[in-house]
C-alpha cells in the first residue's frame, strides 16, 4: 500500500472519484453528491490515526446505496504485516429501513492466528467484543450492529507440505453511525475506532489504556503469505 502511515490518503480515489462517478451514473440535471456525503467523507480523508495503520482510499461497491466511500487498510510492525481490512461508508439521503439511519458503515477485518489460539472456542465472542469495545471506548452512539466472526485453517499437502499449517480470524460487520448536525456522523472518530480494532486483532497494545479485562492476542509468526 502506498498510504503514508497515520491518516488516510490524499491521493487518487477521493471525492473527486466519488463525485465523477455518481454523476455518470446519475446522468445530467440530478443533484450534486449531498452535502452531508461530503462532510462525512472529508472527515475519512483528514482523520489522524495512529502511526502502525496505514489508510487509503480503493473502489467502493456501487449497489449497495446510492453513495458510497470505501478505505482499505494495513496493520504493519516494522516490515511485518499485523492485519488488513476494509471499510465502506454507505448513504442513502432517503434513508434505509433496516439502517435506521441514512449512513451505515460495513467493514472487513481479517489477520492470522496461531493455531492454538484459533482454536479456543471463545474466539468469536472475544473477537466481536472488540468491535463493540473499541465503538465504546470512543464514547460513540451506534445502532443495528450485526456482522460475523469467522476462523479458518488451512493444511497444506504434497508440492506444499512444507508449509506449516495457518489459521485466520475474519470479522464482517456493519452498524449505523449516530448523525449529529446537518445529519453528519462523526465519521473520523468511527475509522479510529475501527483502526483500534485492526491493531488489537493484529496483536498490537491499545493506544491508551483501556479496559484491563480486554484479551489481546500473541504477536504473529511473520509476514502473511499473498
């Protein structure tokens, strides 16, 4: 990724992007991208995070709401990748039934595990504390959260058997961001919520000290294989 570490890119895939392609697809004479899209996205662009993540903008999904800004990001310690993910801010102006709101963000987070630990069956409930931990400990109001925790292993054979045996932690979620003035939710304090959630599924201490009950998990054996 060639994100500067700490906040999101500036680069190609802004608004700019957001506002060509909307409007190609929305044709002449509709109105602009809505002013609360804007302000929310903008907040992404600016957000400060901490220095392990790097942030940057990639391709959102068109068909999932009639606005959408998307962010992928990496976990790293040293040349060492930690974790990665993915997180997309939806819009609706008319709203959504099921959000409960007009915005909804949905985001993928995945990192590799020792086998030993992929294997405790509190897994999942640990790893889905996270998400709602990391929410809260910035003071955020959100609603509708629903998502799944899923681990994985993988054996290698033949040609492959030298490799050791790997297992990987992939949570999907998505909850509805409270909107504040002008209908805009703090959208920057949601992506650092959400890079807290990657650096604790990639092993790292919080950033500050939080709740001494919250499991972290053993830093990784090396670099995931692509």
């Amino acid at each position: 990724m060639a994100a500067a570490q700490g906040r999101s890119s500036d680069g190609t895939g802004g608004m700019d992007d957001v506002k060509d392609t909307q409007a190609k697809e929305r044709g002449a004479g509709v109105p602009e991208v809505p002013p609360a899209f804007s302000s929310a996205v903008e907040a992404l662009r600016n957000a400060r995070l901490r220095p392990q993540v790097e942030v940057e903008p990639t391709p959102a999904p068109q068909r999932l709401a009639p606005y959408a800004y998307a962010l992928e990001a990496v976990v790293l310690d040293g040349e060492q990748e930690l974790a990665d993910g993915r997180l997309v801010l939806l819009h609706d102006p008319a709203g959504h039934d099921a959000w409960h709101g007009t915005f909804r963000l949905v985001t993928l987070v995945r990192a590799e595990l020792e086998p030993e630990m992929a294997a405790d069956p509190l897994l999942p409930e640990v790893c889905w504390s996270w998400l709602t931990g990391a929410l809260q400990s910035r003071g955020l109001t959100y609603g509708e959260p629903s998502g799944t925790v899923t681990r994985a292993s993988s054996h290698y054979f033949g040609g492959l058997s030298e490799r050791p045996a790997a297992s990987q932690i992939e949570i999907r979620a998505s909850w509805t961001p409270l909107e504040g003035l002008g209908g805009v939710p703090d959208t920057a304090a949601h992506l650092a919520s959400w890079c807290d959630l990657l650096a604790q599924v990639g092993g790292l201490p919080p950033a500050a000290p939080g709740d001494g009950s919250v499991v972290t998990l053993p830093q990784r054996r090396g670099p995931q294989s692509r």
